[in-house]
C-alpha cells in the first residue's frame, strides 16, 4: 500500500511550468455498447476478436479509401476517417509547424487551412512501410494503456509535394464489422526532394584523383574548410554539447555549410569538466546520437568521460567545423539583408587571439534546453568561511579527506542526490535541502517498465523506437505514462516508504504522469534513482524538507524557521533558468523580446519555440537530452535548408 506522501495530488504549482498549458489526458475510444467497465471491456463482443483482425488487410484497405480523399482534396471525407476523439500529430509534413489537431472538426480546418499554402495541401500519398524491422509491418496492438482497446497499427511511408517521409497510424474499430477510423495519425518530414541527406547512395566521393596540379589532399582541405578559409558558414551554432554537434551533424548531411563555437578547451567539455562522479541516468539504447550510434559494447550507462570522448570523435569522424576556446563577441540581426553580423574571438592553441567576422543566415542557441544558471542570491553568503560554496555546475567533486567535515546540499533532484553521494562516499555528515517535491523513480523502473521493449536490448530499431513514442500526441502519450507511473511506484513501493519515513517527500509528477512529464512541462523536478534514495531512507544521508533559507551563516546555514545547520562545503542544486534568459544574455533585448519562452506545452501539447520558428527571423534553439536532440535535430535542419533553398519563407504555412 503507497503510503500517504506517494498519494498526494501534485501541487498545482508543480503541474506546468510559467506560461505553459498543462495537457489534458487522453480518452481511449471505446465501442459504441461498452461501458466504462474495464472487465465489460476485456470481454467486449461488439468489435471484431482480435484473433479474427487481417492487420495488412485492413490496412491496406485502409489506405485505399484515404489516398481516394487525398487524391479530390476531399477534406470532408478525410476528417470523417478519424474517431470523435481521434489526433492528427503532423511534423512538417503537412505545414512548415508541429501541429497536433483533435476530433473531425479540428482535422477538418486543420486540412483546409494547409490547403491555403504555396504548395497546397501537400500530404499526397500514403502507402504501408514495408522497408526496415518486421516489427514495422501491421500488427493488431493496443491502444490504449491498460491493453483493453484492441486496434491496428503499421508504418507508413508518405509523399508530400516537397519530399518524403514516413509516420504511423492507430485504427480502431467501433463496432464489429465497423469501418475502421484512425485514432491516432502521424506524419513527419524526412527528406526534401532534390535535396537528400548525403548519405548511403548519395555520399560524397572524398578523394579528387589525379590530373589536377597542386590538388590538395583530405587532410589540406578538411583544414581550409573548418576555418573558413574561402568560404563564409550559412548557420551558426553556439554551443558544442550534444544540441549543438546534433544540428551540425544534420545541417552537414544537407550540404549546408556550419560553424560551431564553444569556449571550452575541447568539445565534450560541457561533460567532461562536470562534477567527478557523473554519469548518464538514461540508458544506451534511448542516446544514440544520428548518423554514428553508440557500438554495441557501450556501457549502459554512460559515464561523463566517455560521453565526452565520444563527442570529441564524433565531430572530428563526421567532420563537423567546431572552433572550441571560442567567444561570441557581438552578434546583430540585419533585417533588410536577412543574415546576421557574428564576430567571434577564437583562442588558438599558442593563446593569441583572432577575431573573425562571419555573416550567417541563421543562428541557432544550441547551449543545453536550459539557460543561465539559477543560482539564487542568499543574504550573507559573502560571509560564509567554509571551504566552498557554488552551483553544481561549479562542483568539481568531494574532497577525499572529507572526515570530520560537514557538507550541504540545497535542491533535491539528479544533480542534488549525485553530488550528496558522492559526499557521503568521502566522509561528509551530509544533509540535503529539500524545499518542495520531487519524483523519484528507479533505474530499473526505468529499464524494466517504462523503456522496456522500445528503447532495449530487445527493442526495436531506435528510430522505430522514436517512432512509437514521438508517433503519439502528448496527451495520449500522457495516458499511457500514467498507467506506467503506477506500474513503476508499485516496483519502487519499499524505497518510497523508506524516503517517506525519512521526511523526503515526492510526488507523482504532472497528473500522475510521472518521470517523462516532470521533464517536459518543467524541464526537471524529479530523480533517477541510482542508489542515493536508499542513503536518505537509511538516514546517511540527512532531510531538511520544507524549508528556505534565509541566510548563509560564516559557518553554516540559517533556516526560515530559525533552525541552523553548521557547513564546510554548500552546493546549490538549484537548476537552470529557461532559456530565454541565456539569449537575452547573450543576443540581448531585441532578440530575447520577439522569442517566446522555450520548453512546456502549447495548447496542442507541441513543445513552444524549440527546433521551430522561434518568432525572431533566422534564429533557432535546439537542446534537450540526447535523445531529443537526435529526434529534433532533423526537423530543425530541414526547415532551415527549405528556408535556403526557397522552398518556403519565415511566415508562410
């Protein structure tokens, strides 16, 4: 039995973040004569037995009778092919947005309203993806989260009037012997026509044979082209962390020339130089970057030394122009010439600086999906005579002769509880500040239920992967996390007592929604358990719940409510600020002022700003974690290389 703490309802103001709209839960369709009754429903006799479903058949047959809509634009009929409560999750393929549309009638504007671009309706055929795993071929599956509605899903491949793509589709039926809807459609953008990725059969020579005079070899021309030496970069990236090496990668493989800066001495910095004992929370088989996936030897997870290796090879294997020991000077918008004027100072390896001026088209923040740090300013702290006091992205790791020494930690999430871990592994009397809730999950909860046949060592392919979880809109994707929270707090049930029992207090996440939400609507909010959650349960490691602080002592911590807690070391875990403020911090008030607030929901549960049109022209973000960062990354460079290629302008559909 889930003690009290588990079960109390998420604090409203933990449901989304500033600004954002907070998503409803799905509801799955049901047939006509059914109740709400879950065993009614195991033992429904008013749609087909599932046994009885020709999952290609119906497909097929299917698709016949939307392509026939699709060919007369009869966007009536095609908005009649889908349930009362059916989605339309679109990525491109239809509008230069992410849009995800709900019910006929929604479907219906959406359709008439795409129809008004330069290019008319674009959506022109869909077929049943028959290329890649058998797993992509219809099958009868679930569609809802308790497994009660049985439907049809398959790939699909699509054409558009631009390009190519591929999607998924959920069917179910009403009634036996009923038409069969769509409960939910997705389509996405993958390849632009006459503009392919260079890849596979379309990869590049890299040699120039003999017959030439004074040729340069690869290595001679890999080093004019990464410094510019004749030509001028279309895109520029601030950024080399995952974000910004992910566009790079994409924009590279669309012949579109990118230059990525960062200060850090090496790429991988961003990782390499963080506190001692990180490692990745999120398992192999969810990181794979594009182009170059993780071997097959990798870790499952992976420690921040070798992320940062990996990232080194990776630019350096896909040839990606990053300048490390570089500086953002000066960056201005030229609205009448549509480009940019970027001055940046590059340290080279003997310290003499250069300062070079470039005049990109595009710029994209690519500096985490998080902003400035959130460090707040605590009243003494210039007193405070202890050993250190910083933010966690300061922390450089415990000291080893910690033994006798008092450490404390402000914030309670991933960071909070490694940092704290790693404390009490040196010695530290440790105690950890928690001044809300927050959701705490497994690993193993993690890789055993939530991830467990999509991103696993028995999971599909991952970009089939990515197509099962992305191919779902957010609210329905919300239901099913739902039901996977209570699979996962009831696999956690000892921990979450133990934690309860030790004043920690944690929370479901938005609706119940758990760990995935947590991360969407708030950007953290929540810890992966990776053996600190049994520390606090033993009392290790100690809980001050529930409490500001109201000032920073020479030698300690004074609380809101009087108490005081003596400290050698203070580390604020405190997190990251949207970022926004990183642009206004960075581009300044012009830029920052026309951008809208990034990560959260918009009202069609698309996430607002990032890898889109940001509202100031020519001017991008991307980040997340390294799957989202693989996922978007492609959408990203598609709209940018259409932008260049004069398939469409900023504004149209």
């Amino acid at each position: 039995m889930a003690t009290a703490d588990v079960d109390t309802p998420v604090p409203s103001h933990m449901r989304t973040v500033p600004g954002s709209v907070n998503i409803h839960v799905a509801r799955f369709p049901r047939s006509k004569n059914s109740s709400n009754n879950s065993s009614n429903n195991n033992n429904n006799n008013n749609k087909t037995p599932a046994s009885a479903i020709d999952p290609a058949k119906v497909a097929s047959a299917f698709l016949d009778t939307f392509n026939q809509a699709l060919d007369k634009n009869d966007f009536t009929t095609l908005s009649t092919l889908f349930v009362e409560n059916g989605y339309w999750r679109d990525h491109l393929a239809v509008t230069w947005a992410f849009r995800t549309v709900r019910t006929p009638a929604g479907i219906l504007d959406f359709a008439q309203s795409s129809a008004k671009s330069r290019d008319g309706f674009r959506l022109k055929k869909l077929t049943v993806d028959h290329s890649g795993a058998a797993a992509r071929a219809p099958k009868v599956a679930p569609v809802d989260a308790a497994g009660e509605v049985p439907g049809v899903q398959f790939f699909i491949a699509l054409q558009t009037a631009l390009g190519s793509g591929t999607g998924l589709v959920k069917l179910v039926q009403e009634e036996e012997g009923g038409e069969w809807r769509i409960f939910t459609l997705y389509t996405r953008l993958e390849q632009l026509r006459g503009h392919e990725e260079a890849t596979y059969e379309r990869r590049g020579q890299g040699v120039q044979h003999g017959g030439r005079p004074g040729r340069k070899n690869w290595a001679e021309r890999r080093e004019a082209d990464a410094n510019f030496e004749t030509t001028e970069p279309a895109v520029f990236v601030v950024g080399a962390g995952q974000a910004g090496l992910t566009a790079a990668a994409r924009l590279k493989m669309l012949g579109i020339p990118t230059l990525v800066i960062d200060q850090n001495e090496r790429v991988g910095d961003n990782w390499r130089k963080r506190y001692h004992q990180l490692v990745l929370h999120d398992p192999v088989w969810y990181d794979h970057l594009p182009y170059m996936p993780f071997p097959p030897s990798w870790p499952i997870f992976t420690p921040k030394d070798k992320l940062a290796d990996f990232f080194e090879a990776y630019a350096r294997l896909l040839e990606l122009d990053v300048w490390t020991r570089t500086e953002l000077v000066h960056a201005q918008y030229d609205a009448d010439k549509k480009r940019w004027k970027v001055i940046v100072n590059r340290k080279r390896a003997d310290g003499a600086g250069e300062v070079r001026t470039f005049y990109p088209r595009h710029v994209i923040q690519a500096t985490g999906h998080s902003g400035k740090k959130n460090q707040p300013e605590l009243k003494g702290a210039e007193t405070f005579q202890g050993h250190r006091l910083c933010h966690s992205s300061e922390f450089p790791g415990a000291r080893e002769d910690g033994e006798g020494r008092k450490a404390i930690v402000i914030g309670s999430c991933n960071s909070a509880h490694d940092i704290a871990q790693d404390f009490l592994e040196k010695g530290y009397d440790v105690t950890m500040v928690q001044r809300s809730t927050t959701h705490v999950v497994s690993s193993k909860a993690i890789t055993d239920i939530a991830l467990k046949g999509v991103y696993s060592e028995d999971g599909p392919p991952v970009d089939d992967a990515d197509m099962l979880i992305h191919g779902m809109p957010t609210s329905v994707l919300k239901a099913v996390q739902i039901k996977v929270n209570e699979l996962q707090t009831a696999h956690d049930k000892d921990i979450l007592e133990g934690l309860a029992r030790a004043g920690f207090k944690v929370d479901r996440g938005p609706d119940d929604a758990g760990l995935f939400f947590k991360y969407f609507q708030r950007g953290g909010g929540y810890y992966i358990d990776v053996g600190a959650s049994q520390l606090i349960a033993d009392g290790k490691i100690k809980v001050k719940q529930g409490q500001e602080v109201e000032s920073v002592l020479p030698h300690g911590l004074r609380f809101a409510d009087g108490t005081e807690l003596d400290a050698d070391e203070i580390v604020l875990a405190t997190g990251y600020q949207n970022m926004r403020t990183q642009t206004r911090a960075m581009f300044g008030d012009e830029v920052a002022d026309r951008v809208g607030d990034v990560w959260g929901f918009n009202e069609e549960g698309e996430m607002r700003i990032i890898w889109q049109r940001s509202g100031h022209p020519g001017f991008w973000f991307h980040g997340g974690n390294l799957a989202l960062c693989r996922y978007y990354s492609r959408f990203l460079a598609l709209q940018i290389k259409a932008l260049e290629e004069g398939l469409y302008e900023d504004g149209d559909i």
